[in-house]
C-alpha cells in the first residue's frame, strides 16, 4: 500500500475503511464488536473513536494467523456468554460488505441449526482465493488454499471470502484443536470448520456474497476502485431515499 498506516485505517468513502465494516455489523443488528488489534493498534482504535463503547478491543500480542487472531477474542466471550450466542468473524479490510449479506448468512445459520455457515461467493477469476470443496451432495467439505489446490481443485469458481458465522461454543472449543502450519507457523480460521464436520457438528455453506464485494485491496489501485465503488452505492442509496 506505499504506507506505513495498517491497511484498515486507509480512507474509503472518506473514513477508515474499517468504519464500513462496522457500520454493516450494527445495521445487520450485531449487539457487540469485538476488534482485534495488534501492530500499529493505537491507530486502529483511533479511527474506531467515533463509536465510543460500541466497539471493544482485544489486543493480538504475535501476529500468528487468522486463528490466532480470532483466539485473542477469546477473552472477551468467557463461559458464561456462550450458551446460544451466534458470532461473525469478519476481516477489517473489507468495506464493500454489506449488512444484507450477514442478515442472510444469519437466518441460514439459524434455520439450518449449524455449527458454523460458511458465506461464500462464486467469481469468474478464483485465482488467489481458497476454494470452497463440496461433496458429491453438495455439502461443505473443506476450503483448499490455492497453493494446496490440484488441478482439479483449482478449476472450481466458488471462493472463500472470509464470512463466518459459528457457534461461539464451537467456535472456541475448535480453537483450541487447530494445529500450526507446518509451513508457516501460523494457526488458520479455515481449519476451524473440518474441526467440526469430524466432530459430527454440521457446517452450512451459502452463495451469499456478490463477486464485486470481495474485492481485494492490495494496491493504491486496488483501494480506488473499492472507494469508486463504496462511494457510488452512497450515492444510489442517497438518490432512492430522496424519491421515497
């Protein structure tokens, strides 16, 4: 990004780009927001500060993967929060959510009385992406990360966008099994759901998340198109509330 400011703090639509994950998390009527901070934090908190007491923080003392991260929130969801408490694990850097999607992802996860559901969303260019792997009766199977993919795999178009709604019970207890990678070091979410199907637990997959949400901002390119996009919804929703 050309910049020693964290990612999710970068503008998008005139705010940290993290600001629009949380504003999609409070519409789709999530009761509390956890954020987990680590390197440069002070600068994340700060351009949280408009929420006030809306949003906690958690501090990721080693940046050791996905998994990781999501077991520093441990502390803040002790024992007695659990029972039927239902958590989205969302990434910061992802403005073009929004709250529809996680309504969705919501109502299917509780109708299905799964573990864990899975949002995925199928796009024409999966390169760089996990891939959703499911089983001859299209149930979820495993996500496959690119560079593990065969062949085969690596044809497949439905990606993993990183939209998970778990059980916080089953969330945290299948934390405590994941392994980590051999190769990295670190401790990967995505093992989270093959944790569970080998527990009997059922994890639910739903085609939930338009291709253009899943933008990846990697480069000051990356990050205009995003707030090209972001700003032109503002601009359509401003217009269908002034004709209402």
């Amino acid at each position: 990004m050309q910049s020693d400011l964290p990612k999710v703090c970068h503008p998008v639509g005139g705010r940290p780009m993290v600001c629009a994950v949380v504003d999609a998390c409070l519409e789709a009527g999530c009761q509390r927001i956890v954020v987990v901070v680590g390197y440069k934090q002070e600068l994340v908190r700060d351009a949280l500060g408009e929420y006030g007491d809306q949003v906690e923080f958690v501090v990721q003392e080693e940046q050791l993967g996905t998994g990781h991260a999501v077991m520093s929130a441990e502390r803040a969801f002790p024992e007695s929060m659990r029972d039927g408490t239902d958590l989205f694990v969302l990434c910061g850097d992802g403005p073009l959510i929004r709250s529809q999607t996680l309504r969705t992802v919501l109502e299917r996860h509780r109708a299905s009385g799964a573990s864990a559901t899975l949002a995925t969303s199928v796009i024409d260019d999966p390169q760089g992406y996990g891939r959703i792997v499911r089983d001859a009766s299209g149930a979820f199977e495993r996500i496959v990360e690119q560079k593990n993919a065969s062949p085969e795999q690596l044809r497949i178009n439905e990606v993993n966008p990183s939209y998970y709604c778990l059980d916080a019970g089953a969330l945290f207890g299948a934390l405590r099994r994941v392994r980590r990678n051999e190769l990295t070091g670190e401790y990967y979410i995505t093992d989270v759901f093959e944790l569970l199907l080998d527990e009997g637990k059922t994890v639910e997959v739903i085609d939930a998340v338009p291709p253009e949400d899943i933008l990846s901002i990697n480069t000051l390119e990356h990050l205009a198109e995003v707030d090209r996009i972001f700003r032109a919804r503002k601009a359509q929703g401003t217009r269908l509330e002034g004709a209402r």
